[in-house]
C-alpha cells in the first residue's frame, strides 16, 4: 500500500477548503483517508499542521503530493495539535 500526504477538498461551491491528510494513492482526492494532519485555507492563506504527526509519516516512507510538499516549504505554517 503506497501511502500519500495530500490535500482533501472540502468546504462549499467556490469557497475551497482543504483538509491536508494521509491516504492510500488509490483513494479518491475527497475519499477515505488515513489520518487528517491538518487544514489549508486558500483564501486565508493559512496552514495549520500537526508537525510531529507529519514528520512522523514521512519517516515511515509517506510521499507529500507536489502542492503539499510547496506547502511544507512555507516559513507560515502555524503548528497545531489537530482534534480528531
């Protein structure tokens, strides 16, 4: 099972929300996932991670998708433990 860190649309028509999560590559983009990391706010411009539970996937072999690893770049990403 190929493991992915990458973004789940979610919010309303023309109103985008993104819930940054782990997920098997096979899984539809808004489909089942295996852990939710954190959220993007596009037109905020706002990241929220849970940093320890991202480096821990990516120390166990997890690919971030192209845009969420330019998201994990960001010097403005705001570390919060995220409610399951």
């Amino acid at each position: 099972m190929a493991v992915h860190i990458r973004l789940a649309r979610a919010g309303t028509k023309k109103t985008p929300f993104y819930r940054i999560v782990v997920a098997d590559q096979r899984s539809p983009r808004g489909g089942r996932f295996i852990e939710r990391l954190g959220t993007y706010d596009p037109r905020r411009n706002e990241i929220r991670l849970d940093t320890a539970r991202v480096k821990h996937w990516r120390d166990v072999g997890a690919q971030p998708s192209h845009t969420v690893e330019l998201l994990l770049k960001r010097p403005d990403v705001v570390a919060a433990t995220v409610a399951k």
